[in-house]
C-alpha cells in the first residue's frame, strides 16, 4: 500500500521546523507552534503524532523537541544523508547541483549524468556520462534520482533509471511520467504550477 502522500509532507514540515527550532536554542515544543507553521490544526497535528505511536508530550507540557527529530528520523529513515543523483546537467540540473540548501536537509547529491557532459564536475560533484549510469547506481546503492532531461529524453531516461532499479524518480521534465509497480515518480511541471497560481490569483480577483 501507498503512503499518504498529504500525511507524509506534514512529517517532512513538522521535521523541517523542529530542526529550526533546535537550531535556535530551543527545547520545547507545541502542537499549536507545529501547526502554525505548518498551516493546520493543533488538532491534526496531535492526531498525526498519535498515528506515528508517540507519547513525548502533552498538551500542557508540550513535547521535547529533540525527542521529536529522532523519532522522526526513524519513522521516515532519514536520520543519516540521503543519497541521490541528477539525471539531465543542463541549466536546471546544473542550478539543483548547485543548490547548497540540498544538504542542510540531508540530501546527498553524489553525481550527476548526461548524455554529452560539458564540465568533469559541478560544483565538486562529479559529471559522468549515461553510458555509466546502470553500474554506478548499482555500485552505491542509489535508490532516488532527480530528472531533469528534455521532454524527448524522459521516457529513455526514466527506462535506463528502471532498469537500475531506482525506487523513485523526481521529474522535472515537461512529460508526466506514471509510477510503475516497483518506482514511484513524482512529477513537478514548473509551467503547470505557474498557471495554476495565475488561475487562482484570477479566480480570487473575481469573488
């Protein structure tokens, strides 16, 4: 069965504050602090806690912070940094390479592939060419890939990631491209995302 996927980010912004918190010298914590900054109910954030089996606080006394991040870790597996890879180095895959923020959220970009590299590395992280995509992924057991290839190269793209046996894809190629039974792809069309803000903004101007 699938995870929430709703249910999933929540843990995702509810560990992300928590880090913040911490990093500003605090130790405790409480629902209503969550889900302010998340954007729900104290409520929802009790219930989402109670799904996750944990009784570090209370309403009153709120919840240890530090607590809190460790359990976090261990529910969502990311206690250590998350290994990925970029598949597509031109002006998008180059930009994400770059992003420094990646680690500070225990993301690992390790390398980077495309099919003629321009540069060795990027940023100190080395470029190879998709003829070494398959034995590098299977070498360190890389389980997640960003794709950032042009729209005629993402199904190709997606093929050579399936036949390493990637289990999940972050597409931000203009091609949607579906989950199969052994992968889960994530698709992020910039463009639709854009017009759908202008088609909101559009709405609300007319209420």
């Amino acid at each position: 069965m699938r995870p929430n996927t709703e249910y999933t980010t929540r843990l995702i912004k509810y560990k992300r504050i928590l880090i913040q918190l911490k990093s500003l010298g605090l130790e405790k914590v409480f629902s209503n602090n969550l889900g302010d900054a998340v954007g729900v109910s104290p409520a929802m954030v009790r219930k989402d806690l109670s799904k996750m089996s944990l009784s570090l606080g209370n309403k009153k006394g709120g919840y240890n912070i530090n607590d809190l991040i460790e359990s976090f870790n261990q529910i969502l597996g990311s206690s250590e940094l998350q290994d990925v890879v970029v598949v597509g180095c031109g002006n998008l895959g180059k930009a994400l390479i770059k992003h420094e923020a990646f680690h500070k959220e225990g993301i690992n970009i390790t390398a980077g592939f495309d099919i003629t590299p321009r540069e060795a590395e990027i940023n100190r992280i080395p470029i190879y060419p998709m003829e070494v995509l398959n034995n590098y992924l299977t070498q360190h057991e890389i389980r997640v890939a960003i794709l950032c290839v042009p729209a005629e190269a993402a199904s190709r793209a997606r093929d050579l990631l399936l036949e390493a046996r990637i289990q999940g894809i972050l597409n931000f190629s203009p091609v949607e491209l579906k989950n199969t039974e052994t992968c889960r792809i994530q698709n992020v069309n910039i463009c639709l995302e854009i017009e759908n803000l202008f088609f909101q903004i559009s709405e609300e101007g007319t209420v």
